[in-house]
C-alpha cells in the first residue's frame, strides 16, 4: 500500500481548523456591552455590580494597565435556539498563547454569585442546557487589564512593570461577547480528533498502530460532509470508536494527573492581584467539579486559600464544599510555595507550621507532601524540615530546567544534611502547566527514567498564573486516554494517591544525597538586594521579638505574649518567600510594596523588642546590654541581660607604604593606599590570612548580560570581563579603630569603614554602596592562604559542603551558589569564616601560585546586580551591607560570628540582670528560637541543632518551674516515636547527632 500517512495528516489539521472547529457553535447572536472603568485600584464586587456602566461594543479598546473594568452583557436567547445548548462566548481580547500572562476577567450573576473564570483558553459560559428559548440573559464581568510584560520578544525592559510608570493606554480590544449554540457533537468530535492526530504523531513511523490511527481518521474524514459538519459529526465519530476503544498494552506508563493551576503568589503582577486570580480559577474549579465526576484539582499555597477565605466568601463556600466531597485537595502544607535555598532555619520550618496548620484548622487534612513545582533548586537542609513538620515526600518539576547535567532520576529518595531521606518524585512530562497534549504525554513516558523498576509518575494539569486551571477539554483528553493503545495510561488521582502507589512500587528507590541545585536562575541569589535585606532583617527581629516577649511573658506578670500580632507578621515575612518575591524575579511594583512592607513590620517588631526588654530591665540607671544570639557575647549570657565586659584595646597606626595597620593583639590587618587588605594576621596562629601578592576586600565589576531570563540569570562568560575597583577617593583614619574608604566608578560610588574592635578576632566591614549601574555584577573578593579541596556555607539547620574544585560538570555548575550568614574555608588546623548580615550569593575559586606552589582559594560574595527585566530600575539607590572576616575561625566560629553579625547587642537602661529563659552548656548546640507555644497555653517552646557537624551533648537549663518534657514536630505536637529526654527539675539532658533538629515544650510548673 502507498504511504500517504503525511497526506492524512495534513488533511487532518486543514479540515480541523477551517470546517470542525468553527462548527462547534454553528449559530451566534450578539449580546449587548456596557462597561464601567473602576478609577484607581479595584473596588469590592457590590460596587462593580452596581456602577453604571456606559454602552460599548466589539472592536472597542479597553483596559489602562493594571484597570478594572466592569462590562455588563445582556441579550434574549433566540426562540429557535430551543432545545439547544447555549453559552456565551466571551473574549475580552485574549491572545490564546498567553494563559496567565494578560487580560482577565471573573463573570457573575446580578447577584454576585460568581460563575467562572475569564481566560483566553476559557471564555464560555454556559447559559442554558438545553434551552427553552427565550430567556432573559444578563452577566457581569470583573475584567482585569493586566497589560502583557513577558511578551514574544521576551526580557525587553518595560515600565508596565509598576502602576507608577504603566501609562494609562488602553491594552486591550473587545473581540467577541455573543450568544451561541454549542454543538456537542462536533467538540467531542474534535477532540477526538485532536488525541488520536497527536498520538499518531508520537508513534514511530513502521508502527502498525499508527497506520490503524492513520486509516481510521482516514474514514471518518471521508465522513465528514464539509458544507455540513453539524449533520455529519456523528457517523465521523462512529468511524473513530474502534481505534478510541483498543485498550493499552499492560506495560504502559501510568500518569497520575491532578487538576492543577500553578499561581505565582506575585510575579509579573502585584500581590493583590493575585488574589483575584485565585478567586478566578477556583471559581472555573469548583464549576468542572461539578460537571465532571472524575475530576480532582489540588491547589498549594495556603496563603492563597486564605485569601479566598478572606476576600471571596463566595468562592470560599464552593471550595469548602469540594474539599469536603474530596474533589479539590489541599497541597503542599506551605504558606507558600517559597525559595528554599535563602529562607533562614526558623523561617523555613515556619512555611510548614504555617501552611499545615491552615489547612489542618481549616479542612481537618494532614499533609504529607512537600509541593515546590517551579522553585529554584533545593537547599540540603530542607528533608529535615520536611520530616519534622510531619510529612514525607516531595514534588518538584524545576530541576528539569537545569542546562548543563540532566539529572539521573524522577523518583528517588533525597537525603539532606543529617541523613533524613524524602521520597521525592520530579515529573517526567517536564511541566507544571500539562494539557493533555500527546506530545506531552508521550515524552512522559519517554523521558522517566526509572523505567523497569518503577512506571509511576505525576502530571500536573492545568493552565497556571491566572491561566485558569484545567480545562473541560483537558478531561475530555484525559478520558480517552484513559485505557489507549500507544499511550500512557490516564487517571485523576490526588498527589496523595499517586505518592502511595509511587512509593509502594519502589521501595528501594535510588538515594541522591545534598543539595538539589538548580543550573539555572543562579543570579536570584543577588537580585533585589532590598527584598533580601528586609527578609533576612526580619528573620532576625522576629527571633528577637519571640525570645523576649517569651521571657518578659513569663518573668513579668503584666506582660502579654503578643501571639496574633506575630502570627500576622511571621504569615507576611513568609508569603514574601515566594519564589518569586524573595528571589528578586518580580516586576517593580511587587519590589517597591515589599521594600515598603519590611519598614513597617521592622517598626512593628522592633516596638515588641523593646517593650519585653522595658518590662525586663525594670526602673534603673544601669545600662544593660541584651544578647539575642545563641552564644554568650562579652560576657552577656545567651538570651540574657546584664553589663558588658570587653577586654583588650586596640590601636590604628599609619603604615609605612601607605595606608594603616589595625592591631588588637589578637589580629593585625595592614590595609593599603588603596583601601584594599593586604594582610590579615593571626597573631596566635602565626599565620597569614590573605594569599601572597593579592589583596582582599578588592570589588571587582563584570558585565552582566545573560543569554536570558535577566534577573534570574547569570551566565558563565560573565567572568570574561573584570574590572578590579582598586582606585580610592579617599583612604582615611575613621572613628576609633578603622578606616575609611571611598570609591567612584561609572556612576556609582562605595563607602566602606574596615574596623578592629578591642578582644575582637574579627575584621568588619561596612559597605555602602549608590548604585547605578546598569547590567553590571558587584562583588567583593577575598583570595585566602588556604589549600581547600571544599568548603562550607551555612543552609537550614547546618551547612553543606561543596568542592572548590571542577572535576566534573557537576562542580563546574555551581559557580555561583547560596551560603546564609557564612561561607567557611579550612585546610586542617586552621580556617577562615567570611560572615554576612544580608548576601547569599557568592563563588569559590582555587588557583595554584607558580612563585611558591602554594593555593589560593579566592572567596567573592555577591553584592549588586542591575537587570534590566522585569524590573528596569533594580537595585538602583542606596544600600549597606556589613561582613566580617575571621581568620583562624573554626566552624563553630563561623556560626557564632555570623549571628553577632546578623544580631546586634541592644542597650536599655534598667536596674536588674535578665537571666536567660533557657541555656545551654555547649556551644555546638544552638538554639534557633524561644517562643510560647503557638496554642496560647503558655508553654515554652524550644527549637534546637547541632550546628558543628558532629554529635553532641548537652544539658539545656530553663530558667523557670518545669512541669513536663515533650518532644514534638515543628506544629509543636508530641512525636509518638520520640525519646523523652532525662530531666531533672530544669536541666534536660539532650544528645544528638549531626545537624539533628529538635523541638522540646515545657511546661510550666
């Protein structure tokens, strides 16, 4: 037989697209268009619904960026049309290859109860089915005109990124708002046609299958009557059913699908509008529920199930409703889905308490999986916090988008830093936004690796972002291929179905043990200084603020525990995690409100700081001083108060080449003409710090335009080009013991004062910087006298190790890579710490001397970035930074140094000593937060690590009555399966092992 497979294909997608799909509604009347523009910011739907609206009709423009339109539709449904069913069709401009990423809107009723979701892969809404003909129709529609950022010519600067700067031009053209009949017949024909084109697509080219598939849409084309596809859609279906109903062979992949719409809590839009695109698409949601038995949707993010609980009680009511019938499930168990490498310890197990809690209160659902579809990559920390919030298992699709190695499995057990393994599943469909398309499916299959031991795997479907979720023609496509020859097998299942039977089937799952890291979107870790200063800051404050409102709470009478005013501020510092706020990858407006935000809840929390430590210190003239750091600092214990001690002097004197050498007697720093270090010595150890002929704190300047992805980005070749910043304005002697140091270059300028404190092992430095440069890089490097093969920087709960070396692409990969408050490099015997109160990006680089054979291993940290998309103003204007470097530190030393830094000592005058609420005998163990329990019933809650990297003992003594010893997860509920530890009135004594987390409750006797 002739091949004339290209032929029947190409037949297929004319006849399709001109005679089958315009057939779908064969007949249409238009519907009347008023519409009224909200002035400024949305109003609340009663308003909408009552404003007068103004005529309008299609072809009309409409929408400034960032509007809300209110567009009313009237109109009769035809007589004729009885029996019939009818939708409206609804396009307020859509261009249908961008879901998420435009105009929007979300239709009501006059009454306000909502209908669904506006999408431009969604735009009926069904009127009647079937018809009487006759009926009076009338809806309203909330149109958002979210102007288009990431467009075809993807990463242009733009200022639609910022109400501000967006113009008032209008972005949209009213296309179609009519009455149509809708043809059944014909859309399940074309979906029929749809799956069985791009299954025969996927198959190889001599397979019999396809040439079944090839012949059979050969005669039901023949049976479609062109000048009448409504009339003939029915015998073209019934030329199909041999080919739809052949089931799949045994051996088939098995796909899990969960209705899904993945919403970036803030990205290319501000927070509030994320809220309506969350009421959008659980209203189109809750209304597939309805019309399909089959279906599930799972939505993560309590934050956002909280908005609609807040916001849209309407919607609220029907999602309550779905959970409850089990149809729409609750994931992931955090308050959002977060960046997991820049999140501080607490902060991190706090999007679990958070989340869980939500959805425990709210719905009475455990969750047992961690849902991070999109974030960029995974900090070695995270399966410790994961087990210890009480679940076990993982979903991600990010580590896909890696460029260099492609990783070696889709289910596998992660292990972390303490040796915690999580069953962990990356889809093998390679998207978070599926859509039943075969191509989709069939790469599924393909692609998963753990083919012959497992078959299992998780497709997320739906369009996300505002998108609108699933579609009735995704289920449409799901359906078929429920049980089809040639395709992976199809079923709805929630992520807590598909992790059961993965796990089941794969007992012995593989073990990658470390951090996920992500080769890609490494520049997040720098861009946005602002936003990542006021995270970390307010990590920092509301430790401070729960520690001493724990310890005012239960040493003064007359001191309440501000319990909603923490849990309101600990859900804003966490929804500002998300993987796209925190990051630095949103448009200017979301930067702007967070800059805005972190002011206020320091404020608010540095006002709870300070009225604990007035009720603490009592009246008196006695200047106390609070250490808020896990270690005694001069002589002030952890967690408590009293006088300062601080022993030794130290002296600044001129040097002889230029320049000034600051000496305490334990460190003696010279410090050039140039403002730059060129030694730092350990007096103890004998032993210099910086590499021969080098000097440190030497800012260097890349260019820094990446391939793509602006903000996200930082490319390799960017290390082509460096500029070293080695010229000074000016290098004077400063207040006390430090110096001064001035530098212009392009259009910026830097300040830095290098100081020496008396009985100090540390060199600090302050930098500001007047950024405004454009597509630059800032770092500031550090070549260290060391011989490193690895090296450390602190994640949740511990540190993780990583090579200095490129032996493989592996480590080639992570040239830039996250580090908390320090990076700490060693040989044996001897290391140093480089600590921060507010990077996290930086690199290490090792280079062997030709004049001496010794190495250096060069330490930069990551200052400024200045993208120009989504947000052409970033990081332009003022910024400070302070870091430390600690020579001979060891790594307990870096932890300690690196919360001195981040936690500053405070001063009150008052007349009595604060004793700690709780201590600890070994400095190896730290503990992570004091606070009350989150149940308001007065309990002290202690959250503890080892942080050295070793085992360790330790007695942990409360400063009040104890009445019991629980241990329990992060939720602050007792572990069944744990050891309570030996107590003895106050003194508990703990043994862990390394990086082990642990949370104890005591209560109060």
């Amino acid at each position: 037989m002739h091949d004339d497979r290209t032929l029947v294909e190409a037949r297929l997608k004319r006849v399709l697209d001109e005679r089958i799909r315009p057939a779908v509604y064969p007949a249409s009347v238009p519907l009347d268009v008023a519409v009224w523009h909200a002035p400024g910011e949305p109003v609340p739907v009663a308003e909408g619904l009552a404003a007068e609206p103004s005529p309008t009709a299609v072809g009309e423009r409409w929408g400034a960026p960032w509007g809300t339109s209110w567009f009313r539709v009237t109109g009769t449904v035809p007589k004729e049309w009885a029996g019939r069913t009818v939708e409206a069709i609804l396009d307020l401009g859509f261009d249908e290859n961008m879901p998420g990423f435009q105009c929007e809107g979300l239709v009501y009723r006059p009454d306000g109860t909502p209908v669904k979701g506006l999408n431009p892969r969604n735009q009926w809404v069904r009127i009647a089915a079937p018809a009487e003909g006759g009926e009076e129709v009338r809806l309203h529609i909330e149109a958002a005109s979210n102007p288009v950022i990431l467009d075809y010519h993807p990463f242009l600067p733009t200022q639609l990124g910022d109400k501000e700067t967006a113009g008032s031009e209008p972005q949209y053209t009213l296309a179609r708002m009519d009455l149509a009949v809708f043809d059944e017949t014909v859309w399940q024909l074309v979906i029929d046609f749809e799956v069985l084109g791009e299954l025969m697509r996927e198959l190889p080219e001599d397979s019999g299958r396809r040439y079944d598939i090839v012949r059979a849409v050969g005669r039901a084309l023949d049976a479609v009557d062109l000048q009448d596809v409504n009339g003939s859609a029915a015998a073209a279906r019934a030329r199909l059913e041999g080919v739809l109903s052949t089931p799949a062979e045994p051996s088939a992949h098995r796909i899990s699908a969960v209705g899904h719409a993945h919403i970036d809590s803030a990205w290319l839009w501000p927070l509030r509008e994320t809220v309506r695109k969350v009421a959008r698409t659980t209203s189109n949601m809750t209304a597939l529920i309805e019309d399909e038995p089959d279906f599930v949707f799972a939505m993560s993010q309590a934050q956002q199930w909280a908005w609609i609980k807040e916001h849209r009680p309407e919607v609220w009511a029907k999602v309550k409703k779905a959970v409850a019938d089990g149809r729409f499930a609750p994931a992931g168990g955090m308050w959002v889905e977060s960046d997991t490498n820049m999140p501080g310890s607490e902060a991190m197990a706090r999007q679990f308490v958070h989340g869980k809690r939500f959805f425990l209160d709210e719905f009475g659902v455990e969750n047992d999986e961690a849902w991070l579809p999109d974030t960029f990559g995974f900090a070695a920390g995270l399966p410790q916090i994961i087990k210890a919030a009480g679940s076990k298992w993982l979903l991600t699709q990010k580590i896909s988008w890696s460029r260099t190695n492609r990783f070696p499995h889709h289910t596998f057990n992660w292990e972390g830093i303490d040796g915690t393994r999580i069953f962990t599943h990356f889809p093998p469909v390679d998207t978070y936004n599926c859509s039943m398309k075969g191509s989709e499916i069939a790469h599924a299959a393909k692609n998963f690796k753990d083919k012959g031991v497992a078959r299992h795997s998780l497709a997320p479907t739906g369009w996300g972002d505002g998108g609108g979720g699933t579609t009735r023609e995704m289920i449409a496509k799901a359906a078929r291929l429920r049980d089809l020859e040639g395709s992976a097998t199809v079923r709805w299942e929630t992520p807590e179905q598909f992790f059961e039977k993965a796990e089941a089937e794969y007992p012995n799952a593989p073990v990658w043990v470390g951090e996920l890291y992500l080769e890609l979107h490494r520049a997040t870790l720098t861009s946005q200084a602002g936003t990542k200063q006021g995270n970390r800051r307010s990590e920092h404050l509301l430790r401070e603020a729960e520690l001493w409102a724990a310890t005012a709470a239960v040493r003064c009478d007359a001191f309440s525990y501000p319990y909603q005013e923490l849990d309101r501020i600990w859900k804003t510092v966490l929804l500002h995690q998300f993987h796209d706020i925190l990051p630095g990858s949103s448009i200017a407006w979301v930067h702007r409100e967070a800059r805005a935000t972190y002011a206020a809840l320091a404020e608010e929390l540095t006002g709870i700081i300070e009225a604990a430590q007035r009720a603490l210190a009592g009246e008196g003239g006695e200047d106390l001083v609070f250490n808020s750091t896990p270690h005694t600092c001069h002589g002030v214990p952890a967690g408590g108060a009293r006088p300062a001690v601080t022993d030794g002097q130290a002296a600044i004197t001129p040097r002889a080449e230029g320049g000034f050498v600051l000496d305490n007697g334990l460190l003696r720093v010279e410090i050039d003409g140039r403002g730059l270090v060129v030694s730092a010595y350990d007096i103890a150890a004998d032993r210099e710090t910086v590499a021969p002929g080098t000097a440190a704190n030497l800012p260097q300047l890349h260019a820094d335009f990446p391939n793509m992805w602006d903000a996200w980005d930082v490319d390799e070749f960017y290390r082509n080009t460096v500029t070293d910043l080695t010229d000074a304005d000016e290098v004077v002697a400063g207040e006390g013991t430090s110096v001064r140091i001035v530098r212009t270059f392009g259009a910026s300028r830097m300040t830095q004062i290098l100081s020496l404190a008396p009985g100090s092992r540390r060199l600090d430095i302050d930098t500001e910087v007047d950024w405004h440069e454009t597509e630059k890089f800032l770092k500031l490097a550090f070549p260290l006298d060391i011989h490193a093969e690895r090296y450390a920087s602190e994640t949740q709960f511990g540190h993780f190790y990583r090579p200095t070396h490129t032996n493989t692409s592996w480590e080639a990969a992570k040239f830039e890579a996250c580090n908390h408050r320090f990076v700490h490099v060693e040989e044996p015997g001897w290391g140093v710490a480089l600590v921060n109160d507010s990077t996290y990006g930086h690199d290490v680089t090792r280079a062997v001397r030709t004049e001496d054979a010794g190495t250096t291993t060069t330490v930069r940290v990551s200052l400024l970035r200045a993208p120009r998309f989504p947000d052409p103003e970033t990081d332009q204007g003022v910024h400070r930074f302070r870091h430390a470097l600690v020579p001979g530190a060891t790594i307990g030393d870096a932890v300690r140094e690196g919360y001195r830094v981040n936690l500053p000592e405070r001063r009150v005058r008052g007349g009595s000593e604060v004793a700690p609420l709780i201590t600890v005998d070994n400095d190896a163990v730290v503990v992570t937060a004091v606070k009350l329990a989150d149940d308001g019933s007065g309990d002290v809650v202690v959250r503890f690590h080892e942080a050295h990297g070793g085992r360790a003992r330790a007695t942990l003594t409360a400063g009040f009555e104890v009445g019991s010893v629980t241990v329990t997860d992060l939720l602050e509920r007792p572990l069944a399966d744990a050891v309570t530890p030996e107590w003895t009135g106050g003194a508990i004594a703990v043994k862990l092992r390394p990086f082990e987390l642990v949370t104890l409750r005591l209560t109060r006797g």
